[in-house]
C-alpha cells in the first residue's frame, strides 16, 4: 500500500457543498454558493447539496423554526435552478452517514487544527468556554460531509477555504495513518465577482444571516421596495465611482456594491466600471436596486410558492437522501473495514 496522498485523478469528479438552515438565505449565500452550485450542475457533474442542519444545531435553534429554515432553504435551492432530477438535495440529519464520519474524523483531526480555525475563533469569540463541543469539532464533520461522498471539488464563499483546506489535512492524515489512498483532495471553487459580500452597513464585516442588524444584509425573501430601500440606505463614501478596479482600493463599501453588481449580472467588476465609471452612487444605486429586484425577485416569488406544500418539499427531499445513501453507504462500508470496524447492516 502507497502512503502518497492520492491523486485525484482516481477519483470521479463529484461536487458537494452544504448551508446551514439557521436562518434565512441571504444574498452572501446566493452569489458566494448557490449560483456557483447551479453552474456545477449545469455543467453536467454528480452535484450534492445538502441543508446542513447537523451543523446547525451547533448553536441553539428552536426545533420548530428549523424544520421551517431547512425548508425554506430547500424552496431556496430550488428556485434558485437547482434541479432536484439532476443534482441530489437533502438534509445531512437524513444521511446518517456523515455523522458516522463526522466521529471518525474527530478521532482523525487534532485539537490545534481545531483551535486554529477563524470562524471558531469569530463565532466561539471570548465566551469559548460556553460554546458547545460541536461548534469546535464543526469542521471535522464538514471534512465528513464532503468525503463521505468522495466529492473532488466544494464550491463555496471565500470564508469557508481554510474549512476545506482543513478537510485536505483530515483526509491527507487518515489516509496516511491508515496506510491508505481512500479519499480524494477536495479543491474548494471559491468563483464569481462576489466570493465574500460584505454588511451594507460596514464593508469590514460579512454579510451574514446572524448580524442582528437586518438592514445590514439582502435576504432573499425582502420584496422590492425592501431591497431598494436597503441598497439606497446602503453605506457608501462621498466620491464617484471610478473607472477601473484599482480605484476601488481602500473603498470597502464601494468595492462591495460593485461587486455584488458584477456578480448578479455575471460581469467582471472591470466591466461593470467601463459602464459606471464616473457616476454618483445617486446615480448607480438605483441601477444596482432594479438589477438585484430583476434577479431576485423571481427567486422569492418562487420560493413562495413552493412553500406552500411542504410536504412535496419532504418528499422531494427524501428521495434526494436515498439517491445520497446510495453514494455514501459503501464508501462508509469501507471505511468502517479500514479502521477495524463492521457496519451494522
Ligand atoms: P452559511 O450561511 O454560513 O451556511 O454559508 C453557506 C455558504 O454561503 C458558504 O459557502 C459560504 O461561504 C457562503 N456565504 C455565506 N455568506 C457569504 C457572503 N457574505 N459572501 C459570500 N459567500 C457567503
Ligand atoms: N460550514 C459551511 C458554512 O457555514 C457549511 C457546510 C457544512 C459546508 N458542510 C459543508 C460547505 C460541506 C461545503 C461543504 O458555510
């Protein structure tokens, strides 16, 4: 047996990536990672989306508003053109694989990699003796989603890359330990003009789903009026919009309006400033509120929509969770096999 990592060349190429239902989704999460997962699909590769809800609870959520959430989000997938005949949509709490994998890998991933994680450190801040024991281990059962399935490419936004780089770590020492090339090496696809969209009200701090502040992010479920008044709000500087991408340096909340513009109209920020350059944001937040009420709203519309059964929701859901099983179950068989262990059957 080889103790080289292995190439991923043996590996079919297969696509996973997962959001959290603990909240509602938000513009971040649709350029940062759902339009990345439409493009994956479309481009005719094995694609699975998950709604992480396992990860969830690594923080309290009301039981009732999380069945609510992972719905919603679902509804969100979907309506966003994830195809449910095409790439495989589920809960993780479905696939008891990965929690199976999720403990190996705290066995596998140390507490120093742990510890040197940025989102534990933001999320745990200086109350970490209060935090849960998952919130810790969260990126080891991360590591356990993407290779429970062998997946070889994780799209997601800038701030999950040391997540996935840390899911390379994990499969990289399990297959050392064990003498094994088991698992891949997960690439994470980190595309498009808007990778990290900031608070509208500070471009230091990302637009999240759990700022206390909703004016500081778009949810995908603000009507138009909504979201114009949120982008009009939005914080800006004083100076014209300048011609190229250079100038955006140093003009956090200018960079990201630009940015999330480049990103909903698929064009590169430079393109966007051989067209703006010059205006006032008098001028380009109109623009930038007619175009996010253009791409969005249909979404919202739809996702209403398919709000309103449920139950086809669950069913659509399930069916995505056996198709998964199907991928993770041998490969849980074998790894079961490799550490000393049988699977029940
Ligand atoms: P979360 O909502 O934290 O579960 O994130 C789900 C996915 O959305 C991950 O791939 C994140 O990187 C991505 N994401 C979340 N917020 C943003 C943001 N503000 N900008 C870009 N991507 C984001
Ligand atoms: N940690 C990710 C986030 O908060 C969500 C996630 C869980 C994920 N498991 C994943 C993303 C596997 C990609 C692949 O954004």
């Amino acid at each position: 047996m080889s103790t080289e990592q292995a190439p991923n060349a043996n590996f079919k190429p297969r696509v996973f990536s997962g959001i959290q239902p603990s909240g509602g989704l938000t513009l971040g999460n649709y350029l940062g990672a759902i339009k990345r997962f439409v493009d994956k699909q479309e481009e005719g590769i094995e694609t699975l989306y998950c709604m992480v809800d396992m990860h969830a609870i690594t923080v309290w959520q009301d039981p009732a508003a999380l069945r609510r959430q992972t719905r919603e989000l679902a509804a969100g997938y979907i309506a966003a053109g994830l195809d449910p005949a095409k790439s495989m949509l589920y809960n993780q709490s479905q696939v008891t694989e990965h929690v199976q994998l999720g403990w190996i890998f705290n066995c596998v991933a140390r507490m120093g990699w742990m510890g040197r994680m940025t989102q534990w450190k933001d999320k745990a801040g200086k109350n970490a003796e209060k935090a849960s024991l998952g919130l810790f281990a969260y990126p080891a059962l991360m590591a356990a989603d993407i290779l429970v399935c062998h997946a070889t490419e994780v799209p997601v936004g800038e701030d999950q890359k040391q997540h996935v780089e840390l899911t390379r770590d994990i499969a990289a020492k399990f297959n050392h330990d064990y003498e094994t090339d088991f698992f891949p090496m997960p690439e994470p696809l980190i595309q498009g003009a808007a990778t990290r969209v900031m608070s509208l009200r500070d471009g230091s701090k990302k637009m999240s789903k759990s700022d206390p502040s909703d004016a500081s992010r778009i949810n995908m479920t603000d009507d138009a009026d909504t979201i114009a008044k949120k982008i009009r709000k939005a914080k800006t500087d004083p100076d014209a919009l300048p011609s190229d991408a250079k100038g955006l340096e140093d003009r956090p909340e200018a960079r990201n309006l630009v940015n999330i513009y480049a990103g909903l109209a698929d064009m590169s920020v430079d393109q966007v400033l051989a067209d703006v350059g010059g205006k006032q944001f008098g001028e380009f937040k109109p623009m930038l509120a007619d175009l996010a009420v253009a791409k969005l709203s249909p979404i919202s519309t739809e996702m209403g929509r398919l709000m309103q059964d449920p139950a086809e929701i669950d069913r659509t859901l399930t069916a995505g969770a056996n198709r998964a099983r199907d991928i993770a179950a041998p490969i849980m068989d074998r790894v079961y096999n490799i550490v000393g262990m049988v699977r029940p059957v």
